[in-house]
C-alpha cells in the first residue's frame, strides 16, 4: 500500500491489503531508503524519527515523512511496509547549478543576485518549484519598487544531467514610471517649492536638467517624506506628521501622481533638560558638551546631534556600545517640551588584540608605529580614528578601514582589526621617455617608498635629459628612533645646460655636487618639524652673452683673473622645516588641510650668502558626504635674498635659488618658467663721430639715452623668464567625480581648476632705466610689481599610474601679457597638483 504526503492531512494508512483505514503496529527490523541521488543516506536517515527496534504506528510516520520534506531536499515522499521493513520511497529535488538574466538592463544581476539570496535560491542548492510562482512576483515587486510597473517576470527551468537544471529568470522591464506631479496639501508656513526643494524625487525637470532624474521609486520618495518630517522637526514643529500619502497611477503606468496630507503644528520651545541613568562621573562634562539650551526652539537634529555627541565622548572613555535615549515630554499648552536623556554606557570594553589584514607587503610593524590606540588598553573611538587617519596618511596606503570584534565568552573585551589595501609603493624605471618638461630622456632609477616592507624610503635613479644629467641616492628611516624621529639623507650629482630650449632660462651651464642630512621630530599628532644640513659645490660656465639680470650677477661673483670664465661656488646650507598635515590620506586626500614652512639659509662663510623662505597652505573641503565632490584651495609664498657684503659688494640671490612659475606643476595654461620677469639685454648704440685731419669719420659711443633694449627670446618664442627673489601662486580647484560612475576612484581624479599667481624681482629698479629713450623704455615693465599676475583655468586628470602620479592639464590662460609664451596641454610625471 502508497503512502503519500496528500493523505497526511487525514488517516494515514500502512498494511499489507491497503484496506484498512489505520495502519497496525509494528517492530520496525529495516528501514530502507530508495531514489537518493546527490543526498547521501546518512543525510537521510538524521531526518528520520525513528529507528530499527521502534514500534512504528500512525502518529510516527506522519513524522517522519514531515521530517524528511522539512529538510528541503525532496519533492515526493512515499512509504510502503515490506514484512516487517519500513520502505521510504523518495524524489529529489533538481540541484541548481546556474543561474541566468535574460532582458535585465535597468537593474543590475548582482541585485537580482542578492534579491534571490534572501530566498535561499542560488547556485548549489535544491529547487522547490513551488515557489517559482512567488519568485516570479517577489522580482517584479522588486522592479515596481524602483518604478517599473509594467515589469514581468518568467522563470523558465532547463534540465541538465545529474538532476540538476538551469534557472533563467527572462525579464521584460517596460519604461519607469516618471512622477508626473507631487502635491503637498495643508502646508501654510513653508511653500510647496521651498518643501519640494528638499526631496530628492524630481518632476517636470527643465530641459538643462539632463543629468537629473525623475522617475518615482519606492524607496527614494520615503526617504523624501523622512527628510520633511526631519525639516519641519528640526526647526521646531514637534507635531509635525504627514498623515496620509496617496500614489495614484495612470491607466498605462507611465506616470504617477503623488499626494501628501501634512499637519504642521505649532512650533515648541525647549523648557530644560535633565539626564538619568550613569553618567559614570563625567556628569559636568557631559552636560557642558550638550548643545541645547533652555528657551531655544525644539531642534531634532539638534537632539540627535546631542546623542552622538555623547556616544562619542563616552567612546573615547573606553564604553564602546553606550546607549543614549532621549524621552521627550510634550506640554501642548505652553508648548514647551522638556528632555530627559537616559544614559546607560554599558560595559567599559578593553582591546585584548589588534591584527591587520591585507597588507601584504608592508610589514605589520609598519603599521602598527602608526597606532594610537594601544593593545591592553581601554578602547577608544578617538584613538581608533586617529589611527585610522595616521595609517591612511601613507603614501603606500590606499585605503585602511577597521572593525571591532566583541569577543564571545568575554564581553568586555575586543579585538581591532584594520583592513588595509595598498597602493604601489615604487617603481622601476628604465628606457626611453619623452615629456613636455623634459624632452627626449633616458632613464634607469628605482624610487620605493616603502622599501622591503620597512616603510622607508629609499631612492636610486640615474636620468639623461635633452638638458640635463642627474644620478642621485637618497635614504629616508621616518623612524630611527621609536619616538619618531626621522632620519634622511641624499647625495647627487647633475649638469644642467640652461641654453637648451626646453629650460627657458638664461644660457649657462651648471654643474652640481650636494649632499644633505635632515633628522625630524614630532611636535604631537598632526606636525613636525626638521632640521637639515647641507653643502652644495656648484660650478657655472659657459656664458653667453649675459643679460642685465646676469650682468649684476656675474659682476659681484666673479674673479677677473679666471681665464676661464666660470663662477664657482661652495654653500654651508642650514635648513629648518616645520609641516603639518589633517589631510585624511597621502594620496588623492578628500577632507583635511596641510602647511608647510620652510627656511634655508647658506651661512657665513659661504661663497653666496642667502636666505630662502617658502610658505603653503593647501585645504579640501568635502560639498558631498561621500567625498566625491571636494573644493580644494592652495595658496603658496616665497621670498629669497642675499645678506651680508664682501669686498663692497652685497652678496645677491645665485641665480639657481630664484622662483620660477609656469608649467604643470605650477602654474597650468604658461610654458615652463615664462612667469615673472623676462631676460633682456641693454645695448649701447654707436653713432658718427667728427671727421678727423684725414677727413675720415669715426665711431663714437653715443649716451644712454640712446641704448637699446632687447629681450631675451630662443627659436623666436616669446620672451624667457628670469625667475624673481619672490612668488605668489594660489589654486582654485573642484574635485568631481569620473562621469557614470557609483564609486570613489582611488587612481584617477578629474578636476575643473583656476590658477592665478605672478614672480616678481623685489632687487628690480625701474627707475634705473629712467634715462632711456621712451621707446625702448616702454620695452620694459616694472618687475618689482606683485599686482602683475596671471591667471589661468582648465581642466585636469591626475592619475596614480605604475609608473608614479601623471598629471594632464587642458588650460587657457585668462590674463597674460604680450611677452608670455602660452601652451594649451601639459603633463608632469612624478607628482600630483
């Protein structure tokens, strides 16, 4: 006799003749399970109640048989009895062993995925095809959700071999319902487009709106009616409540109506507030942070600023779960509301352990230095977040976040685990380049900022220009010693011919010998300060005709008894840096500030006396939550100059020391080093002189007034800068994110950005040409003049390749003079603006 699940509601009958109504007892001496497949019988068998030796009867195979259709792995169940042997007939049900989306274009499968997850339908478990029905509408409410009403959904199984099918759900989407109209009714203190103004659904969008989006979903219109109540809340209406809310649909589903009914109430006025519970004796402290006051106005936001304000001060006390409520108690009369806020800290929770994962390269160590928050200490949301901020300030660290585990069989205690990704730290280059900067090159160097894991810097490269050759080594340890003082050191070697065209600067060659030993120190979280010591064996040659600017120069400096025309120089430099940085990573930083001050002075005894300072200050300020959209201004300064005489001469700025502008990395939309005073000559002019006793006539050298002015140009491009003993460059840049899409880029950042800035001489005396004719004394500007800057705006990319940061710019200079040489594209390699 059959044994089915449809007879379990009634009777179950099991016997020999199948027609007995109820089945006998009997001592169950087998039981046998047949048509398994994928599950195996010792699977099986834990769902079965009952066991060889049992006394098997009505009751206990009903049991049974729900038992084993409760495990979900069978679709049919039939029992028989043979003698005295229990036969449990079974069919499995089909494995699913893909997935597939046919027709989905609006929504995303990993969505889809992840509706079907919260059904337990994915790939490697069992189908009950019962349930393709509610699959089917679950999908389509999903779509109706996000406004597609006319969206159906097939679910279509295909059988493969083994039991095991082929689920393909086929979508045919239709178009989103858009939102016609929204109408808010009853609301007289605020107007329909001040209310409507705060939500984020949108209709009859002007045509400039492109970007914008007014299709109705679901979710997004229940948050806008969130962000009403939270508006009306935060300025005091305690009472506000939006009462009913009506969506009505055209007869094709295209379009929506929606309707809101609110009652805005009066406004309310705080009367006191008072706190419960254990404030675990920082109950003045906790009162002194809590912004509201009696006889303001009633403030939500203000209320919930309040609560997170005392979970975060409890947090850095080490009560990491602090629950905080705020019972308001409403008089309608006088309309006040007085607050009590309930205070229960919870348990005061310790770090037993901190690990870090995915940091493969960069040794634990590494990171652990950067720790503010202490193993066997008290946790703190403070000290977590402080290193959080120090570990994301790395250069080779793209992004760190951390987790707290609460600890199963101690509950006061947790472990801190930070999960790190890094950037490439380094690079190897070697071959051939090309640059705007640069021109052709050679290259061969190794830069690792984070050498073999230690977090130190380590720097190897060997670069032949069109103008240049440089092999440098340079060796910074952040820590050498544990409380963080840093110690860096560089030696290098260059020759620099000035005369090609890509330098745009004077015609001479330089060549230089320098080595230099910094050690820093922090001053507390967020600044240091170092000190260096340097010297620098520069030797100048092969002077073209000088200009007026190098005529002064070489003038003071040089020997007249070298016959060889060079200018060579021996520094002592001295060196003090203080630095300071908030900025919320080392690369690519979205919220924060950083300075930068710096003096450097060659000391007595030196061949050329000077001084250098240079200031900047650069801020990001996040316009969005996710950080996607950042202001960023940067304004920097510097003065130069030389002090002390020798020989009746006062020493002068060298000229390797002046500040120039111009390029990508100073001042975009300029060629490199055209910003600031231009080179030019002042020639004497010859004129006819009285004729002699022979009657020749000879030349004479006529007066100034009569010389001639001429600036300095190179291949018939515009006029070369000199640099100046002073500069002022400031940025205005907005940060925005890559077009369609949804997430942060960590490797490229686009930008809109304005430059504006000059160089000036402060040492440069136009009245010294006073005595020129006007013509050529018009050839001339008035270079001590800091109001003549430039300007400039465009577009930006920044990219963290593997080769280093790149830099490409688009810009069009917005004021400029006649004499400045322009350039429309510019990229720089090595770092980012």
């Amino acid at each position: 006799m059959t044994i089915k699940r449809s007879v379990l509601a009634s009777a179950i009958a099991l016997g020999f003749s199948g027609q007995a109504s109820a089945i006998e007892d009997f001592i169950i001496e087998d039981i046998q399970v047949n048509g398994l497949q994928r599950v195996a019988l010792g699977a099986s068998l834990t769902y079965i109640p009952v066991q060889v030796g049992d006394n098997l009867n009505d009751f206990r195979l009903t049991q049974t048989i729900k038992s084993l259709y409760s495990s979900g792995h069978f679709d049919n169940i039939e029992a028989y009895r043979d003698g005295n042997a229990l036969i449990i007939k079974v069919s499995e049900r089909p494995t699913i062993a893909e997935i597939e989306f046919d027709g989905n274009k609006d929504v995303k499968e990993e969505q889809l995925q992840t509706n079907l997850d919260d059904q337990n339908i994915r790939v490697g478990e069992p189908l009950d095809k019962t349930t393709l029905t509610q699959l089917e509408k679950g999908l389509e409410d999903f779509y109706q959700s996000i406004g597609k009403y006319n969206a159906s959904v097939t679910a279509k199984i295909s059988h493969l071999p083994r039991n095991r099918i082929k689920l393909t759900f086929e979508f045919v989407e239709g178009k989103a319902a858009k939102v016609k109209q929204i109408n808010i009714v009853g609301n007289e203190l605020y107007t329909d487009e001040k209310l409507l103004s705060l939500f984020e659904s949108k209709y009859d969008l002007p045509w400039w709106q492109f970007l914008s989006n007014d299709r109705y979903q679901k979710q997004t219109f229940s948050g806008d009616i969130e962000k009403l109540e939270s508006f009306y809340k935060d300025q005091g209406y305690i009472r506000f409540s939006v009462d009913s809310s009506q969506v009505a649909l055209t007869p094709n589903k295209e379009q929506v109506y929606v309707t809101l009914n609110v009652k805005e109430g009066e406004k309310y006025k705080l009367k006191d507030v008072s706190f419960i519970g254990d404030l675990v004796g920082l109950d003045k402290a906790i009162e002194a942070i809590v912004p509201l006051k009696s006889g303001d106005f009633y403030s939500a936001a203000a209320v919930t600023y309040s609560e997170e304000t005392i979970t975060n001060y409890l947090g850095a006390f080490g009560y990491a779960y602090p629950e905080v409520k705020t019972i308001p108690d409403i008089n309608d009369e006088t309309k006040e509301v007085s607050l009590t806020m309930s205070v229960t800290p919870g348990k005061r929770i310790n770090v037993r352990r901190i690990n870090f994962v995915g940091n493969s390269v960069t040794d634990d160590e590494v990171l652990r230095r950067e720790l503010r928050q202490f193993e066997g200490s008290w946790l703190s949301n403070r000290m977590l977040e402080a290193s959080k901020a120090r570990i994301a300030r790395l250069p080779y660290v793209e992004k760190v976040e951390f987790e707290t585990i609460q600890l199963a069989n101690e509950p006061d205690q947790v472990d801190v685990v930070f999960n790190v990704t890094e950037r490439p730290s380094g690079s190897f280059t070697a071959g051939v380049g090309y640059g705007d900067l640069t021109g052709l090159s050679l290259q061969l160097g190794v830069q690792q900022e984070n050498f073999l894991g230690t977090g130190n810097s380590v720097g190897i490269s060997v670069n032949t220009y069109s103008y240049s050759k440089q092999v440098s080594l340079s060796f910074t340890d952040p820590y050498f010693t544990v409380d963080g003082v840093s110690l860096g050191g560089s030696i290098g070697y260059s020759e620099i011919n000035y005369g090609n065209s890509y330098s745009n600067s004077e015609d001479y060659e330089l060549s230089r010998i320098s080595t230099r030993l910094t050690l820093g120190y922090p001053l507390n979280e967020t600044s240091r300060i170092s000190y260096g010591v340097g010297y620098l064996h520069n030797e100048m040659s092969n002077f073209s005709q000088p200009s007026e600017q190098m005529r002064d120069f070489y003038t003071v400096y040089s020997d007249p008894e070298d016959k060889q025309n060079q200018l060579i120089f021996d520094n002592y430099e001295l060196s003090v840096n203080w630095m300071r940085s908030t900025l919320n990573r080392g690369l690519f930083p979205t919220a924060g500030s950083s300075q930068n001050v710096g003096m450097k002075v060659a000391i007595p005894g030196s061949d050329a006396q000077f001084y250098k300072f240079t200031a900047e200050d650069r801020h990001y300020f996040p316009l969005s939550r996710d950080h996607r959209w950042v202001f960023m201004t940067k304004a920097s300064f510097g003065y130069a100059n030389g002090y002390g005489s020798f020989d009746g001469n006062d020493y002068i700025l060298p000229i390797w020391e002046l500040f120039r502008a111009g390029g990508s990395s100073t001042m975009r939309g300029f060629e490199n080093n055209v910003v600031g005073p231009k080179l030019f000559y002042r020639q004497s002019t010859t004129g006819i002189g009285v004729p002699d006793a022979s009657g020749e006539t000879g030349e004479v050298l006529l007066g100034p007034e009569f010389d001639t002015i001429t600036k300095y140009t190179r291949g018939g491009s515009a006029a070369i800068s000199n640099g100046g003993n002073a500069q002022a460059l400031a940025t205005l840049e907005l940060i925005f994110p890559i077009p369609f899409t949804e997430e942060e880029s960590t490797s490229i950042r686009p930008s809109v950005f304005m430059d504006i800035g000059n160089v000036w001489d402060t040492e440069f005396d136009y009245e010294r040409y006073g005595n020129l004719s006007l013509t050529e004394l018009n050839k001339l500007d008035d270079y001590s003049d800091p109001t003549r800057y430039r300007a400039s705006a465009g577009m930006s990319v920044q990219w963290i390749s593997p080769m280093g940061p790149i830099v490409f710019s688009f810009s069009r200079p917005l004021k400029r003079f006649d004499d400045d040489d322009t350039k429309f594209f510019s990229f720089n390699i090595g770092q980012t603006f």
